[in-house]
C-alpha cells in the first residue's frame, strides 16, 4: 500500500484520507489478500481450463467477433487497465450504444444471455487478478468515462480506487439486476450517474469502512449462493 504523499494528486483529498486510514490498518492482511489472489486464481484457471474452451468455441460459432471483450476500465490508484470477459455483446457494442447494459439490451447476443446470468462470463478475469489488476473482492471496475466524473459528484468515491477493481463484491450482488434499474431510453450514461452509481457507492464505501477478511470471504460465499440460484 502507497504511504499517503505517494498517492495521485486527485486521490489525496480529505473526502479519501478516513477510508485510507482503514486501510493502512490492515497492512498485512493486504499482503495476504494479494497471495489468496494468486493462488487462488491459478487453481480456478485450471478447474475452469475446459469450460473456458468451450464457451470460447460457443462465441466464436455464434457471432463474428473476438472471443474476449477487452474495454478500458480503472482499478487501483486510478490505473487504466484493459479487463478480460468473454463477449456476450455484438462486436462494438458500446460504440454502439451505452457503456453499461440496459434492460432488454439487443446488443446481447444468444450466447451471450446463457452465461451473463451465472457470470461464466467473468471467468477470464482470473486473468487479470494474476496479474494484479483485479482482485476477487472489491469495487468493480468502472469505465474510465465515469471515474473521471467522480470528483463532480463526490470525491470520496476516490477511495475505492485504494484497492484493486474486483470479481465481486456486495453491490454486485445487490445490484445484479442493474441493467432493469436503468430501464430503456435515451441519457442512460446520465441515468447511471445520477440514479445507479451513488447507491452503488454507498455499498462500495461501507465494504472499505468494515474491511476485514471474514467480510470478504462472505461475500465470496453470498456470490456463490447468488449464481446458484
């Protein structure tokens, strides 16, 4: 973890230092977290070798396009990153609409609608946890186009980017119906920014306020119990 100083400029405010403060308390079990995210990854990566393959193949059979979606996302220390999934959109989708998914999003392809629900898409992630851009728990990663809004809204949203963007996390099982919260029509960019992310963000801060290792291993077990059902 960067001392305080060492920190980007718009990440050193007084909205950001409390949950900083949690933080730096947790050193070690910083260190832990970054271990469990190698190891377990690796095992996963191996477990999910040939269910990978086959939806790879499933892609590429049911659209043209690559098999990975590679859309530029922030994580720790406001570092852009390209993150893994699996396609599940037309190829160029958010050149061809909204970065985030709507309800009913014609841009989802069959396949597409088979693995988002139980997150299968998400596994190439794994991925970018080995290399450290993700972690398993945490904030999931926004578009860079959001986070250079956050300071407009409420600086403390800074403070999710003290970890790396993760798998999961509360609000992802909270706000698994997302694309129904922000419906249809035009401004949905606005929509999310306005109506979606601040009560997302309420879920994000408090996680960073009671951070602690049995908290995250329940929330892996609570995203477990969320795609099973």
């Amino acid at each position: 973890m960067k001392s305080w100083n060492d920190l980007p400029d718009f990440m050193r405010i007084s909205e950001v230092k409390p949950y900083y403060d949690v933080l730096k308390q947790h050193k070690l079990y910083l260190v832990l977290k970054r271990c469990f995210d190698i190891v377990a990854s690796i095992i996963l990566l191996v477990i999910f070798a040939i269910p990978m393959l086959i939806i790879a193949i499933g892609i590429k059979i049911d659209s043209q396009g690559p098999v990975f979606y590679r859309q530029e996302r922030v994580t720790l220390y406001g570092k852009k990153f390209r993150i893994h999934k699996f396609r599940t959109m037309v190829d160029n989708a958010d050149k061809k609409g909204s970065t985030v998914t709507i309800s009913d999003d014609c841009r989802i392809t069959r396949i597409g609608k088979k693995i988002r629900g139980t997150r299968l898409d998400e596994l190439p992630q794994l991925f970018d946890v080995i290399v450290g851009n993700m972690t398993f728990v945490g904030t999931r990663p926004e578009a860079v186009k959001y986070v250079e809004m956050y300071g407009k809204y409420d600086g403390a949203y800074y403070a999710t980017l003290l970890l790396p963007a993760g798998i999961t996390s509360e609000t992802s099982i909270r706000f698994k119906n997302e694309a129904e919260l922000l419906g249809t029509g035009d401004n949905i960019d606005e929509k999310y920014m306005n109506d979606v992310l601040p009560k997302k963000m309420v879920c994000n801060l408090n996680s960073i306020q009671n951070f602690s290792f049995i908290s995250e291993l329940l929330t892996m077990a609570r995203t477990v119990i969320a795609v099973l059902r």
